[in-house]
C-alpha cells in the first residue's frame, strides 16, 4: 500500500494525525506521540488605529494517543494534549502572557464499509491563562469526519470542528485528498491544504497553507490589570493564517522528524464577550516536531 493508500486524519488543528488503512481493512491497534515547537516573530499589534507595539508567539504542544480496536468495524482513540502559547507583549496591551489547554483526546471510528468511515472526537479540558481556573475555564471542542474512498488515487472528505467558545463556533466543508502522480499529491482539507511531493521513501517536501489557533478564558482580573475591565473572565479567541512550506524526513522507521517555515499572513486576538479585537500584522514563523508511532 503507497502512502496516499492510507487515511490521515487531522483532530483541531492537531500535530498528532492517527493513521487508518484506506483499502476497508480492519482497524489495528496503534500508539502516536507527538512533540512540537514553533516561533513566529516580531510584528506590530494594533486595536482599531492604535498602534500597540510588537507581539511575538512561542508555541509548543506535547500529544500521545492510543487506537484501541474493538471489532473489524469500530474503533476507539484516547489520549492526552498540553498546548502552550506563549506571547510577547507591551505590558499596557490586552494580550495574556500565557494560553494553555489541557485536554484529554476521546475519539472512534466506525467504518460503514469498504469505501466509507465516520469518525467522531471530543476534547475535554481546561483552555485557560491558567491564573484562576474555575468552571468557566472547562471546554469540550469536537470534530467530525465523512471520509469516501473513491479510489486508491481520489478520496472525498466532509470535515466539521465544533467549538462553542470560539469566534467561528463551526469550521468545516467538503474537501479532497488526490494523488496526482505516484510522487505528487493534493491535499485540499482544512485546517492544512498542501501539495506534497516524494522525494524519496525518506523525504517529503510541501507547500501550503494552515489555520491554527483556539479559544480560551482569561482571569477575573486581566482586563482590569490592562485598563480594560469589561475582558475580565472573557474568552478570547487567538487565530493565525500561515503560508509556507517544508519537508518530512524519516528518521527510523517509526519516527518522523517535520519542519515548517514560512509567513504568518494574519495574526489577532478576538475577544468574544466584549467585542474587541486585536490585530497583528504579518511575521515570519518556524517551526518543529518529533513523531512517533507504534
């Protein structure tokens, strides 16, 4: 089986895709970890026409998921993710220092026969600053997937994220995954278009797009520290657009070392009960991760 042959799915945006064989044969068992780091540079921050100075973003995520077959037909996930975005910031603006999430990752996959599968997932936990957690901090983003083998070379996918906390509670549609040529494939599903090519069993190069970000609750008393008391304990909403490229080399047989560069094409902060909303302007970014499955 070529690797376009198998199904990667992608859960919020998520570093960590589970593989799933896409010739309707059973599902097996499998562990993936994932560790990844990222940067995106100095750009200005602006409220409106007010000019607030630079912002910068470190990223960083650490994920291990589990694939536990039940029959030939159905399958469960479940796993953990920390994710941690750190920003610098003037001290006068509205932008906390942190944002975290930590989130169990609860998902199953159904296939409904030789050409079809469904598949559903849940992540549950604290998406917060993480300066005083209470129940307001607790979210569950979900995610679901319609995935239809046409053949080998063409595969259809209907993809929704649901995420009530969010500036855009729901992000999805119809997209397509089609292998070109036996080294070139299209990848049109968001939150990751991409062109890939082969370069070798080893290496793999790629240009596209990404969508990154989530939602989460500041403290009680952020806005008042900023000169803002209407953001205290409000959600704010943090979203990137990339454009770039990299490649995938394979380490061992089972660890896969990625690398990504490129241009932060718009960068903001969007506060959901209070309306207001930060933008940045573009930036450079980079970024790595380790992966292992097993």
């Amino acid at each position: 089986m070529n690797a376009f042959a198998r199904i990667r799915m992608v859960v919020l945006a998520a570093a960590l895709h589970p593989f799933i064989a896409g010739n309707g044969a059973a599902p097996v068992a499998s562990t993936s970890s994932t560790a990844e780091f990222g940067y995106a540079g100095d750009s200005g921050l602006s409220q409106g026409s007010v000019r607030l100075g630079q912002v910068d973003t470190r990223f960083t995520r650490v994920r291990h998921v589990r694939s536990i077959p039940v029959n030939r037909r159905y399958s469960w996930r479940i796993g953990g993710e920390w994710e941690r975005l750190g920003f610098g910031v003037p001290a006068a603006a509205p932008v906390p220092n942190t944002l975290q999430s930590v989130q169990l990752h609860l998902g199953n996959t159904w296939f409904i026969n030789g050409k079809t599968f469904l598949q559903f997932a849940v992540n549950p936990g604290i998406y917060s600053d993480f300066e005083d957690v209470d129940f307001g901090d607790l979210n569950a983003p979900m995610s679901a997937r319609l995935i239809y083998l046409q053949s080998t070379n063409v595969q259809w996918v209907a993809a929704f994220i649901g995420n009530l906390k969010s500036e855009l509670p729901v992000v999805g549609g119809v997209g397509l995954r089609w292998r070109i040529a036996p080294e070139w494939a299209l990848d049109l599903i968001l939150p990751r278009p991409q062109m890939r090519h082969e370069l070798s069993d080893r290496l793999m190069i790629h240009l596209g797009g990404e969508m990154r970000g989530g939602a989460f609750r500041v403290a009680e008393g952020f806005g008042t520290r900023t000169g803002l008391p209407r953001l205290n304990d409000d959600d704010v909403t943090y979203r990137e657009f990339r454009v770039g490229g990299g490649f995938r080399w394979k380490l061992r047989k089972k660890i896969t070392a990625m690398v990504d560069g490129g241009w932060v094409i718009d960068r903001r902060f969007k506060f959901e009960n209070s309306r207001l909303q930060l933008n940045g302007e573009g930036a450079p970014f980079f970024q790595f991760a380790l992966n292992a499955s097993y």
